[in-house]
C-alpha cells in the first residue's frame, strides 16, 4: 500500500482517477469552488500544482467517491473490516478461530512504530505563511486546515496507544491570532480531545498537540472514524495503511515520519480566542466564538510535500462520501454497542446530526393485541445517550412488523411512521439539553431540545396526497404546497420575535382547525418559501429539521397537555429563518463564473494546454 500521499497521487493519475492543475490558482475562494464542482459531478481528485502565495501543492477531492475510495484501500479493506468485527463481536473469533488468526496477525503488525528520531534532512522548518492558506467561503475568518489528524496524549496516562486522533478543524490565520504564532482550535463536544484537555487543565499544565496533515490517506480516514472503544486510531491506521505507524518524539511532541506536514504546539489552560467564522455542513457558518488557542512550537514539512484538503458545505460533500465509507467498514457497529437497534440512519442532506433515523425492536408485550412503541422508546433513550448520536434532535423511530423497511428512503421510512403515529401519545421531548455545537437553531451554543417520534402497530391514516381542501382559501397562510404524503408546506408572516411568531402561528392553527379536516396530514412546516421547500427533497430536510428546535418551534392543531405530556392532532413545525439563525452559505458568483475556465461542458478538464 501507500507509503505516503505522494504514491497515492501518482498512483490515482494512473488509473485515470486524478487530474493535474498546472496554471496557478487562488487559495482564496476559487480552489475551494473547483472542489465543490468536481465532487458534484463525482469527478477525479485534483492536484493542485501552483498555489498562489505558497511553494506548496495541494490535492482535493481524494475520498470524493466511495469507490476511488475502496480503491486506495483495496489491499487492506477486508482485512480491516474483519478486526473491526471481531472487535465489536469478540465470540466470532471462537466461532471461526482459523479466519481470525490472520486477523490477529493483522493487527500486531499494525502496531506504531517508534523510531529515536526524525531524518532533519528529510524534513525542513518552516512558517504557518508559507501552507497553503485555503479559504472555501467568503464569510470565513480566515484559512483552515480542513482535513487535519489532531493528536494528542492523555496527561495522565501517556502514550501512543492512549492517544487521541480527530479531525477538530485548525484556523490558521485571521481573527486575532498572532501569525505564525498562533492558530485556533475548534472542537465539539462528545471529543477525546476535550476529555485530554480538561485532564491537563486539572493538573495546571500546557496539553501538547501535534497536528499530521498528509501522509497515506488511510491515516486521515482513522482520524475521522468512529472506532469501538479501546480500538486505537493509530492502530486502525497502520491497518487500514498496510504499514506501521512511524513516528518519534522531538521536544515532547509526537512527529509523524510520514505525514507531509506537522504542525506542533501547546493549549493552554485558560488561552482562548474568537475562533470562526467557517462553512460548515449543516449547510450554514458556525460563527465566531471563543475556544482554545494553540501556540505554535514548529511546523514542519517535507520537501516535496502535498497539503490534502476538503470543503465543508450543504449536503452533499466529500464527508458524505466519507461516511459512506465509515458506514461500509463499521458495519454492525452501532447495534451491537446498542441492544435492540437493527439500524440507524444519520441522515446526510439533513446535516447530519439534526434527523435521525432508527429501526429497533419491539418485544415487550407480545401477549397484548394493541400494538404500541414500548421497547422502541428504552431504544430511543440508549440512542440518544450514545456518543455522536447523541447529538440528534429529531429521532424518527419504528420497528419492522411482517413488513421490511428500507431506512435509507427517506421518503418512504418518513411515510412508513406518519401513518401509524399516535400524535396524541407518541411525541416524547426533551428538553434544555445538548445539541451539535454547529447547530444554531437552538437556545445558544451547544443547547436545544430533542423529540422522539415513535411509532409502531398497525395504518392508524391513509396520508393525503394533495393539499388539504380549503387551506389554499385561507386568510393568514400562502402557497399551499404539497412535499411528500402527509406532508404539506406553507407560508405565513416572516419571523420577527418569538412572541410575534406565537402569535401568527396560533392565529394560522385555529384557522387550520375551524376550516380544515387535517386527519391525513400529519405534519404542516411553516417556512419562507413553499415552492423551494417541496421541490426537492433534499431542500426539505435540509430546510425543515436545520431550521427548527423541537421544543420552541413544533406547534400542533388542538395541541395539550396531559400530565406533563404533549400532544397534538396535527404537527406544525415552524422552519422560518429567525434572528439568531446562523446564516446559510452562498457561493461567490464572480469566482463561480473565473473557475468556469476549467470546465467544458459542465464537465471539469483541468488545464486546457
């Protein structure tokens, strides 16, 4: 396999999967919107051979599809696949010892390497200035590193086997950083990092990172993957690599001998600065606020190194191809960490962590002839106390009866639990808890609200397929407009307050309920514009569950309480864009137009010569 970022290249350029810009291009801006054109049109990774302001090359768009993807990794992937499932099945390897001794085999020789020292001459020193400084959106703060493997040791208990690898994004410039001495670093909640940072501020002392840009792909992939405890992410990268991690310590910081850059540096307890705003992909910025500064010791870099990077955005991007990847390797590990759960399904063009889906089991009481979630709501409990799940706010939760379920319809799983929900009973929120830290939708950074909607048993409601009779007739909403079945997208006032918004959303549920039967339209959404909201259903997702808070922004038709618990005869959730929205993100339109040089045909070329 690769034994650096360099083989990979030239490898894909062979098999036709990347292509070469020679001509200069601007870091800032135009790079970035070459690689959301590339990627959506599935095309080739491409290398970036004359930066502008850096000596540097750079390459996009190497995981840009599952299959280039398996293809890098086409000696290992089995291998890999069977550790991860021995890791989360331990009997498998009593059932088939003979298949698994290989997999043992495998992962010793996986083991990181530790070497006296690095080869200075085949490293050389250098600035944060002189990286290539790309910037995807013209709202950013500054440069990022977007594809960064973040290491970091555990103060307490050091050592490469105890250390943490994660993609936490990295601003290197801009804001009020002092260039070349310091860059920002931002990460979320639910991340190792923070456990080895709070560690290190407990005992009152610097946490060292080390930040590996490059090298074989399969060391960027560990750093995004979502391993079982225990299995280490530098061991999941020799694995995945075919190769033992090489590394040493110089200063007190851990080098990488294959990466093509690294960035070394301290955090300090108390240090923190505005770091943001960036393009994130919720589809919007997550903007300025303050985290942790990372005072910069050196930075390193190989001669004839390569700076890989990505563009975060709306669904779909590279990290969709990404998680695909993940989903394929991981395989059963979330339901065997989760008992009862057959299958979940983050989905993409929702943002990811705002909708989830899930498929469990429902066994309580088999004896009794009503059919009700019971089990499905112990699962959906256990779902939303496990690691990144945990992030969700909207969970949407059933269990297969004589019937199989293909969650990855979105359409048809959503279908699938509006007919049989129970909205008098079958609405379950939480309430000032934690939500993505990218997510503004809620009460402030990290805070919002989770619902479940749980359902099982039989048809409660065949779902209409037109606009409900007489809602096109009504005084306080527009544009009627059909999204899906039971499903149904109106306007009404802009949103200007929340007490205003109560108000007009009152006012509209009462017309709704005196002029209207609504039994087979389970669900209204409430947005700025109907016809964008059910042209797709990507805008759908995207616009309704990024742009609403479960417990400030569903309403219902004949709504009430009862005994703390909510219900409703129609759902209505409020997917306006209000004051203290993140704004979305918008592409530049003189560089979409420069960029145009690249392509013909819709299709990208790379140099014309």
């Amino acid at each position: 396999m690769y034994r650096s970022l360099e083989e990979c290249v030239l490898d894909l350029e062979q098999q036709g999967e990347l292509v070469r810009i020679r001509e200069e291009v601007d870091p800032y801006l135009e790079m970035a919107a070459i690689h959301r054109r590339v990627y959506q049109e599935s095309g080739p990774a491409v290398l970036f051979e004359n930066v502008k302001g850096s000596r540097y090359r750079a390459v996009s768009n190497l995981f840009g599809t599952p299959a280039r993807s398996k293809y890098m990794f086409r000696k290992t992937w089995d291998g890999v696949h069977d550790v991860i499932a021995m890791r989360d099945d331990p009997m498998s390897a009593l059932k088939h010892p003979l298949k698994n001794v290989g997999t043992g085999f495998s992962a010793m020789k996986a083991l990181p390497m530790r070497l006296t020292s690095v080869n200075m001459s085949k490293l050389e020193e250098m600035n944060i200035s002189d990286l290539p400084m790309i910037q995807s959106w013209p709202g950013d703060g500054g440069a990022f590193v977007t594809l960064p493997q973040v290491y970091t040791e555990d103060p307490g208990n050091p050592g490469i086997m105890n250390a943490n690898v994660g993609m936490y994004r990295a601003q290197l410039n801009g804001n009020d950083y002092v260039p070349d001495e310091e860059i920002g670093m931002h990460y979320q909640i639910h991340r190792g990092i923070g456990v080895h940072h709070t560690k290190a501020k407990e005992k009152g002392e610097p946490l060292k990172v080390s930040i590996f840009i490059g090298g074989p792909p399969a060391h960027t992939l560990a750093a995004v993957m979502p391993l079982p405890e225990g299995l280490s992410e530098m061991l999941f990268a020799g694995l995945l690599s075919g190769r033992r991690f090489r590394h040493s310590y110089e200063d007190g910081y851990v080098i990488s001998h294959d990466a093509d850059f690294v960035i070394t540096g301290e955090v300090y307890p108390e240090d923190t600065k505005p770091e943001g705003p960036f393009g994130d992909h919720l589809g919007y910025y997550s903007l300025k606020h303050l985290f942790p500064v990372l005072r910069v010791h050196k930075v390193y870099g190989k001669p004839d190194a390569i700076w890989p990077f990505t563009v975060v955005g709306r669904p779909p991007q590279e990290d969709t191809s990404f998680g695909e990847i993940i989903h394929q390797l991981t395989g059963k590990a979330v339901t065997q960490e989760l008992p009862g759960v057959k299958e979940v399904h983050a989905v993409d063009a929702a943002g990811v962590h705002p909708l989830l889906f899930a498929i469990g089991s429902e066994r309580y009481t088999p004896f009794e002839n009503v059919k009700k979630p019971m089990e499905l709501l112990t699962i959906a409990n256990r779902i939303l106390g496990f690691g990144q799940l945990s992030l969700a706010k909207y969970l949407w939760i059933t269990a297969e009866d004589d019937v199989s379920i293909n969650i990855h319809d979105e359409f048809g799983f959503m279908q699938y639990i509006l007919e049989r929900i129970d909205l008098h009973r079958d609405l379950h929120f939480q309430t000032n808890t934690t939500i993505d830290t990218l997510d503004y939708s809620g009460t402030g950074l990290n805070s919002g609200s989770k619902v479940i909607l749980a359902a099982y048993g039989d048809k409660k409601r065949e779902l209409c397929r037109q606009v409900p009779a007489g809602m096109g007739k009504m005084k306080r909403l527009k544009n009627p407009k059909l999204v899906m079945p039971g499903v149904v997208a109106i306007e009404i006032n802009a949103y200007q307050n929340e007490q205003k918004a109560t108000e007009d959303i009152n006012a509209m549920i009462d017309e709704i309920a005196d002029n209207t039967d609504m039994s087979a339209c389970p669900l209204v959404i409430v947005c700025d514009d109907s016809d964008f909201l059910s042209k797709t259903k990507e805008n759908f997702l995207w616009a309704t569950f990024t742009r609403s808070n479960p417990s400030h922004d569903m309403h219902g038709v004949n709504a009430f309480i009862e005994n703390k618990h909510w219900g409703c005869d129609t759902m209505v959730i409020d997917a306006r864009i209000k004051p203290h929205h993140a704004p979305p993100l918008i592409e530049d339109e003189e560089v979409e137009a420069k960029i145009e040089r690249f392509f013909e045909n819709g299709r990208f070329v790379g140099d014309k010569v």
